[in-house]
C-alpha cells in the first residue's frame, strides 16, 4: 500500500506482522541483516526502485517489533475470543501505545446470507455488538474513550421482503453506527419506511457522503471537498 505521504501497512496478526526469512533457511538472515544495516540508503541511489524497497524493508522492521511488543501487553479489559474481537484488541493496544496512526480498520465476514438468515444474523450482530462492547471498555479505561469515533457499516444493505429461502438478498439503504465519547447520541435522519419502498427496497434517507463530511472536517480534520470530490451538506456528529 502507497500513499503520498504515509505507507500504510495491513497484517492479519501481529505475530505474522515479522520477517520470516529465517523461518524459511537460516542462510536468508545474513542477506537481511545486511540491508537493514545498512540505513535508509545503504549506497544506492535515491528515488530509485532499490531505496524505496530498503526504506519500506527498514520501516516494516521498526513497526514490526513496536506493533509486536505493544499486542504483547496484557490488555486492561478482558475481550471475546472472536475474530473481529482479537482485531479490535490489537487496535486497543496500539491505542494504548500511542501510535500515531489515524485510521484503523477491522472487518466481519458472513453477512452474506441467503438463505435461513434469522440464526446467523444474530450470531453475527452478538459477535459485533460484544467485540464493541470490550473494545470501548478498554478505550475507558486507557483513558483513551473521548479520542476514538468508531464508524461500522456494511457494503451492502438488505431488501425488505424475505426471499424463498428464508433470507433477504442484497439492497440498498443500510444503518450505520458512530460510537465515542464525543459522539452526538440518538438518530440522524429519520426511520426509512418499510412500505413506501424504491423497487422493494429502502429509500435511504441520509447521504452517506454527509456522514463522511462530518467526519473529514469535524474528526479528522481532513478536507472533505478534496477527499469526496465534490461539497456535501455536513452531518452534525460530535458534541463540541
């Protein structure tokens, strides 16, 4: 991943998060070693393909022991053992650590269901609802609960009817939630009506984008005509 000023990083743990060349044959260590001794340059040319690989070896390497030791603290809440849980875990830690890192993402999977939806679903939105749970009880008691705006959201909403199956198939309008200390409670928008419907499905009644202004100017403090291409009347979200 490339940006123009940041190179963000994913990994799906924090123990892979390492490099694993030894791992592979002892004879890779000594080739490694030698780069990330050799500085940010290591005699080669600047803005070439060469420098910008040992400078993204070299930044792996130094994030990669921080993330390590910070995911090796023992955590000040006790979390769930699901995966969205241990996600949202290592984003406390890092929190804790004091990483400068703006955006964090974590993601759930399975909601893509078709067919006998009701006990899944439910599953799905406990595992959800009990990983947010854990992981703003760690923010509190980092003293950390007023820093953190937390955005979920799917990439897909429901229809309104259920199908054959025992399920709903892909629509199009879909809640969004906002959690934080300095979060404006209660609705934004109002209900969508469940009969008034555009082809069977919701009529959104918020323009996603006005959420995102809200976000970019007033949480982030990014320019949301730059970022969405275009202005958008601003959702007001954050208590002052």
């Amino acid at each position: 991943m490339m940006g123009e000023t940041q190179k963000p990083i994913a990994f799906e743990s924090a123990e892979l998060f390492r490099w694993l060349g030894k791992d592979v044959h002892e004879s890779l260590g000594e080739p490694y070693g030698s780069v990330t001794r050799a500085g940010p340059l290591g005699g080669v040319e600047p803005d070439t393909q060469m420098s910008f690989l040992m400078r993204t070896s070299l930044d792996a390497q130094v994030s990669s022991d921080r993330i390590r030791s910070a995911v090796a603290k023992t955590p000040l809440v006790e979390y769930p053992r699901s995966q969205l849980a241990q996600q949202l875990r290592t984003i406390g830690a890092l929190i804790r650590d004091g990483m400068k890192t703006r955006v964090y993402y974590a993601s759930l999977s399975g909601f893509d269901t078709h067919g006998g939806q009701l006990g899944p679903h439910g599953n799905l939105m406990r595992q959800l609802g009990d990983a947010l749970l854990a992981f703003h009880n760690d923010l509190k008691a980092q003293g950390n609960e007023n820093r953190v705006a937390t955005l979920c959201f799917s990439e897909f909403g429901r229809r309104v009817a259920q199908n054959g199956s025992a399920g709903t198939d892909h629509g199009t309008a879909g809640p969004v939630f906002l959690i934080g200390g300095r979060v404006r409670p209660g609705l934004l928008g109002d209900h969508p009506s469940m009969t008034d419907l555009d082809q069977g499905d919701l009529r959104y009644t918020v323009d996603f984008r006005s959420l995102y202004a809200g976000i970019l100017d007033d949480w982030l403090g990014a320019p949301s005509e730059k970022v969405l291409g275009g202005t958008f009347p601003k959702a007001k979200l954050f208590q002052v």
